[in-house]
C-alpha cells in the first residue's frame, strides 16, 4: 500500500480530568499544526489527513474516570513521559510558542536549541491541563 509508513502512529487517545480545559490547550495546538477536528460528542477528535490517499493521525481526548480525577500526569512514573509533534521550521516552532503565550497555555521551555538531542534539534515544551508535558520540534537531522 502507498502512503502508509509502516509502524507510524496511528492514534493516540488521551484520557483527561476536563475535557474543556483540556480541548483549549489542545484544539488551537491542534489546528495550528493543520488538524481538523471531526468529533465534538463524548469526548474530542482531531485528524490529521496525509497527502494523496488521506491516511495520517488522529488525536482524541476522553474524560477519565471519575475516581482517577485527582491524579495529575506523572512524566517520570510509567506510562507515557511526553508527547512531541513535528514542525516545519524553526519559525514554526516560534509562532506556536507565540500562540501558547497568547492563550494562556503554560510553557515549560521557550524555545531553544538542544543540541544534546541532535545537532539542529529546536523545540518548545508546554503542558497540558492536566500536567502532560508536549512539545513542537524541529529536528531535520533526526528521524
């Protein structure tokens, strides 16, 4: 089959304490990196479409459960530690930092070069309502 990358990432569902809180944080991040949002009810989901056939990505938050709401997100505990997204540019990664500030949304690193990561590594880290550290990164050199 075209267009298809073998082991790419298919979706990722998210489960958060408060779908709105959380949808403000990440529909504007969503929409800035060219997703669109199909569903509204029961929870959020924003797809990314590839090039040609339409295959690409899909990103969806739940509400948890109830009893689990007092929980923030624990990087360093098991489970997932961050969740980084490609950029275009170094410009990219500047004008999501500038629309983060804008819209509230906490920043834990301004952008900056990495180069312990890889020589051209560029990138910006935020976080999530819930404490889930995200990051845009521009890294040509690497995967």
């Amino acid at each position: 089959m075209t267009g298809i990358i073998r082991g790419g990432v298919h979706h990722i569902d998210l489960n958060v304490t408060d779908l709105e809180a959380s949808k403000a944080v990440y529909g504007p991040v969503l929409e800035f990196l060219g997703y669109t949002q199909v569903k509204d009810s029961g929870g959020y989901e924003w797809d990314l479409r590839g090039p040609g056939d339409g295959r690409g990505a899909s990103l969806g938050l739940r509400a948890c459960d109830p009893a689990e709401a007092g929980h923030r997100h624990h990087r360093y505990a098991p489970g997932l530690h961050h969740l980084a997204w490609r950029a275009d540019s170094r410009e990219d990664v500047d004008r999501l930092h500038a629309l983060l500030v804008e819209r509230g949304i906490p920043v834990l690193d301004a952008p900056a070069h990495y180069p312990e990561y890889s020589g051209d590594y560029y990138a910006v880290f935020f976080e999530d309502p819930d404490g889930m550290k995200l990051e845009l990164v521009h890294a040509p050199g690497w995967i």
